[in-house]
C-alpha cells in the first residue's frame, strides 16, 4: 500500500513532528480507489460495529484527520465502500448474465462464478460484502438500509433483465412472471453468499445453485 503524504508527521500518540501548521482545506493528495479498496476489505473481514478507526485508518495508510476529510465519519466511509462494490458488482453481474444465448446456462453461470468470488477472503469465505455486512447494521440506520436495498434491487433488475430476453429469445414461457422469477433467483444467490461465510463446501453451493436454476426456470 503506497504511504499518504502526512502520515510521517505524527507519532503513534498524534504528536506532531512538524512545526509546520495543519493544512486546511482539501486532504492531501491520495489515490481514492486504493482507499475504497482497503477501507473495503476491512469493513469486509470484520463487519461494520468490530472494524476500529485504528484499523481502517492503517489500512488505508491515512491517518485520522486525511481520512475524515476524504470521506467523512465512519459511515460515510462504509457507505463509500458499498457504493463502489454496487457499481463493480453491477458490471460483474451483466457481463456473467451475458456470457451465454441460454437464458439458463447464463443463469447457472453467474451463481458459479459468485461461488468462486464468496469463498475468497483474506481471513476465509466471506460472501457478499452488502448481503454480509450491511443487513446487520440496516435495523438502526435508514442510510445503511437505503444502500442495502439498493443492492438488492440491482440485483433482481439485473436478472429481470436477462429472463427478458430469455422470454423474447422463446427460451421462457411467453407468461413468465419475470419480477417474481427474478427475485427467487436473487434469494437463492443472497442464501449462497450467507452459506458460503458460514463455511458451506464447494460442493453444497454448486448443488444449491443447480438445483435453483432447475427449480425456477423449468
């Protein structure tokens, strides 16, 4: 992780090194995607509650003053975090969808590749970073409740979309309820995401997966 200009200039206690005076203003320079990253990957491991300032402030190489300026409370940093793995996830979840004719092959194909993607993690299998984290803090904050429906719904927009054209390619029965299809499909990849944190094999989500896909789109 590349060092933040500033950083140097405190001690681990916040004395400052420097008689230089504080900068106002705008933060330092620093590459925000890398931030986002690593403020991510925290709020990731360890959940909204458990990830300390100390602890997001480290991994993004800021210290405390430059990362309230960058992003605002904590959050504001997590609500950052989901947004940037929304829009990620929206493109990751077209292209997957888009990867074969067959409504179902395509279908089967995304629950495949999140398998892959949820049982990666730097401390273990850690699912859906919004599915995973965000519903635990969601009772108590409507900005973290907006941010977590609007995953979800991405999500089922994104598979209404494809069951669309699976309808207009004749691979779906002219009455297909696609909203409702749409969300099934989406419960099932939601369940995986959960299981695959809790530790479920390989194995047993691919069998979930198959046996959605067979079930839903008959």
């Amino acid at each position: 992780m590349h060092e933040i200009q500033g950083v140097n200039n405190y001690m681990r206690n916040g004395t400052i090194l420097s008689e230089r005076p504080a900068r106002r203003g705008r933060p330092p320079a620093y590459d925000r995607t890398a931030a986002i990253e690593a403020l991510t990957r925290t709020f990731w491991n360890q959940g909204f509650s458990a990830a300390s300032l100390d602890a997001l402030s480290a991994a993004a190489a800021m210290n405390r003053p430059s990362l309230y300026a960058a992003f605002g409370d904590k959050q504001s940093m997590y609500l950052a975090a989901l947004e940037r793995y929304r829009s990620d996830a929206a493109a990751q979840i077209g292209s997957m969808l888009s990867a074969s004719p067959d409504v179902r092959v395509a279908v089967r194909g995304l629950f495949h590749d999140a398998i892959e993607f949820y049982l990666v993690g730097d401390l273990g299998p850690r699912g859906c970073f919004a599915i995973c984290t965000a519903g635990a803090e969601a009772v108590v904050s409507p900005q973290m409740r907006d941010a977590l429906a609007g995953v979800l719904a991405m999500i089922d927009t994104a598979i209404e979309a494809r069951l669309a054209q699976g309808v207009a390619d004749g691979q779906l029965p002219p009455d297909c309820d696609i909203g409702g299809t749409a969300m099934l499909l989406g419960a099932a990849l939601h369940s995986i995401a959960i299981r695959a944190r809790a530790g479920a094999a390989r194995g047993s989500l691919r069998a979930l997966a198959d046996g959605a896909t067979a079930a839903v789109l008959r």
